[in-house]
C-alpha cells in the first residue's frame, strides 16, 4: 500500500483544469489554495455588473452627510437656504430703522408665525407619506411665513421676497428620489419588446412619467418602494419616462395633461388594468391606493403559494 503526503494531497486537489479556474477564480485575481474537501466557489458573469452598479449606489447613499450634500449640489435647496438665512441679516438689522412699538409688534408676528409653523410642519409629518410631499409642503410653509412676517417690517422688503421666490420657482425644481428600486428604466421600444416576447414576467406593472410634473416629484419614492416589496418571477416593474419619450403617449394612451403618472398593468403584453382610468380626476398617489387597485397583496400571496 502507498500513502501520499499531505503536500502531495494538497497539490493534488490544487490542480485543477482551466476551465474549472475560470469559473471559481475571478479574472486578474490570484488562485486561492483550497484544502481538501472545500468547495469552489462560482462566480456567475451576470451577477457581476448588478454588483458594481449596487455598490456605486451604496457609495452615494451613505454619504457621511447627505442633506448638506444636497444642500450644496442642488440648486433648489441651495436658494430656498439662501433666502431663509436672508432674513436673519435683514433682521438684526430691524431694530435700528424701526420705533420701539413696531419692534415689538413684530416679535409678537414671529413667534405667532413659529408656533403655527410648527404645529403645520408636524401635522404633514403624520399625514405626508413621503419626504418629497413633506419637503415641498414645508418650504411653501416657510414662505408663506416669511412672506407674512416681511410685510410687517416693510412692503418693499415683503415684494423683493415673493419675487425671490418667483425666481426660485422658474429657475428650479425640487429633486425627485433618484432610487429605482427592483424597477427597470425602460424605453418604449424595450417596454413592446419584453410584453411581445414574454421572456421575463407573465405580469408587468408600468410606471408612465415625467419628470416636470410636481405631483409625480412628490410621489417619486412610492413606484420604487413598492417594486422592493412586490417584485418577483411573476410580476415585474418599469419605468418610462414620458418626458424623454413623448411619443410613447400616444402608444400606450397616456394623457400628457393632468393624468401623470399614470400606471398601467399589462399581463402577456395585454393591458388588464391603468390608474388613473381614462377622464377621471388626478387623486393623490399612496402606495396603499395602487396596492388595492392593482392587487398586489392577492399576487404576491399567489406567487409565494405556488
């Protein structure tokens, strides 16, 4: 009887084909050494792209102070923050132009405009299901009160303010959420070319946008929140961006005025349900109105019974 070594042993399970290399060792990469009775560990091509792409996201998300990030890259924020703190170099300088009585009645308006700003800002923070709707509804908040409190002081003061916001208005809008979700981008020629070939999903939730439209920016998160959630072998999700592709409107019977987003379910490439329907009134988008319309509570629970 002959017995091997254990470096002979270890040689032996070290040598393996090339084949066998390139699936368990990944390119430009040293081999590793496995010791007898480990197993390889595979590595599938199409999984190495999804990665790269998660961890440049994961880069952007875990900035070390994301809303100075957006306070200094985003137009919007950057200018609503220059005309708040405006009006605390406009106010300390208040009390040397103006008498004594009126100080005092504007110390008065301002803690009146504080408190019901307060009072406001935590009722939307109950009822708002989003940050986007909740942002939005505090900045006009906030204007609103400045706009007020200005007018004490001075009208000239009051119109150099609702001008500044005017500006603002034009010239900027406010970010959208920029995450996608398990939702895919899609263009109208890759949407009619996964409904007729059939090759993913059996069902395929659509999200028609654009991004000029207010009331879409101030839902922006609940279409990639509910993909998170409801997004499996037997439904998937899709973004078309109306704005970029405005011919896929008339395609897909998309109203450009007053109906966007606009939501359609196609199941085998055939259209089974939309939100909003055809003529009705714009309600306001909740992740809980789209999962009862569309059903995505009974598909889901069909899908994980088999």
């Amino acid at each position: 009887m002959c017995f091997r070594s254990g470096e002979e042993k270890e040689e032996t399970v070290v040598a393996e084909s090339s084949d066998a290399k390139r699936l368990t060792t990944p390119e430009g990469a040293a081999p590793r050494r496995r010791h007898r009775g480990e197993k390889p560990q595979t590595v599938e091509v199409g999984d190495m792209e999804p990665a790269k792409t998660a961890t440049a996201n994961g880069k952007n998300r875990n900035h070390p102070f994301p809303w100075l990030n957006l306070l200094v890259t985003e137009p919007f924020y950057l200018l609503h923050f220059l005309a708040f703190f405006s009006y605390f170099v406009v106010r300390s300088s208040v009390p040397q132009t103006i008498s004594s009585d009126l100080s005092h009645l504007l110390l008065r308006r301002e803690m009146q405009a504080i408190l019901t700003f307060l009072v406001l800002v935590s009722v939307k923070m109950v009822k708002e299901e989003t940050w986007e709707a909740f942002i939005a509804d505090t900045l006009f908040y906030a204007k609103g009160f400045l706009f007020a409190v200005a007018l004490v002081i001075n009208y000239h003061l009051a119109f150099c303010y609702l001008l500044g916001f005017i500006v603002i208005y034009v010239v900027c809008q406010q970010p959208p959420y920029d995450g996608l979700g398990d939702s895919s981008q899609l263009t109208p020629l890759q949407l009619e070319s996964l409904l007729t070939e059939g090759k993913t999903s059996r069902f395929w939730l659509v999200e028609f946008r654009t991004l000029c439209s207010s009331t879409w920016i101030r839902t922006s998160r609940v279409f990639p929140e509910l993909s998170t959630i409801y997004s499996n072998k037997n439904i998937s999700f899709g973004i078309v961006d109306i704005g970029h592709f405005p011919n896929a409107a008339e395609t897909f019977g998309v109203s450009l005025w007053g109906q966007l987003p606009t939501y359609i379910l196609f199941d085998n490439a055939v259209e089974v349900s939309r939100f909003p329907d055809f003529n009705s009134p714009m309600p306001t988008i909740t992740k809980k109105l789209l999962c009862q319309h569309f059903e995505l509570d009974r598909r889901l629970i069909e899908y994980v019974s088999g």
